[in-house]
C-alpha cells in the first residue's frame, strides 16, 4: 500500500536522520523536497518523498524536476513512485 497524506514524526525522523525540526527543515531545504513548517512541527507530503526518491532512482536529481513530477503526479499525467 502506498502512503498518502502526510509524513508522521517518526517516518520524517527516519528520511532527514535529524530529530529536531531545525535540523529536518535544514535537511529538506538541501534536498530541495517541498515542506511547511508549523512551529515544531513539519508537514511533508509523501508525494513529495516519492517524487524525490524517483528522481533519485532515474538518475534526475534537483528542484524542478522534483516539482515537475509532484505536478505531474497531482494532475493525474504521471503515477506516483511505488516502492
């Protein structure tokens, strides 16, 4: 099963190695994955870590890309990355 919606602690302690929301928005700034920050708390969509973890796969790495495959996935165009 694919997860959607948002990330929960745990998972984004697990995908940034940081457990503070300083260090977890230092790491996702970096690796250019979209995110909101609400006091101490993140929000990251899993469809923007499988987005990333796809241009990672396809050897594509950066921003655009990773917002082009988050449009696309959301339009309908393009099937979200399944583990």
């Amino acid at each position: 099963m694919t997860p959607i919606g948002f990330l929960n602690p745990e998972d984004l302690r697990r995908l940034t190695g940081r457990a503070r929301a300083n260090g977890q928005e230092e790491w996702l700034k970096a690796e250019g994955i979209p995110h909101k920050r609400q006091g101490s708390d993140m929000l990251v969509m899993w469809a923007h870590v499988q987005a990333w973890i796809e241009a990672i796969r396809s050897g594509i790495c950066g921003v655009s890309y990773t917002l082009s495959v988050i449009v696309q996935v959301v339009a309908g165009v393009r099937r979200p990355f399944l583990p």
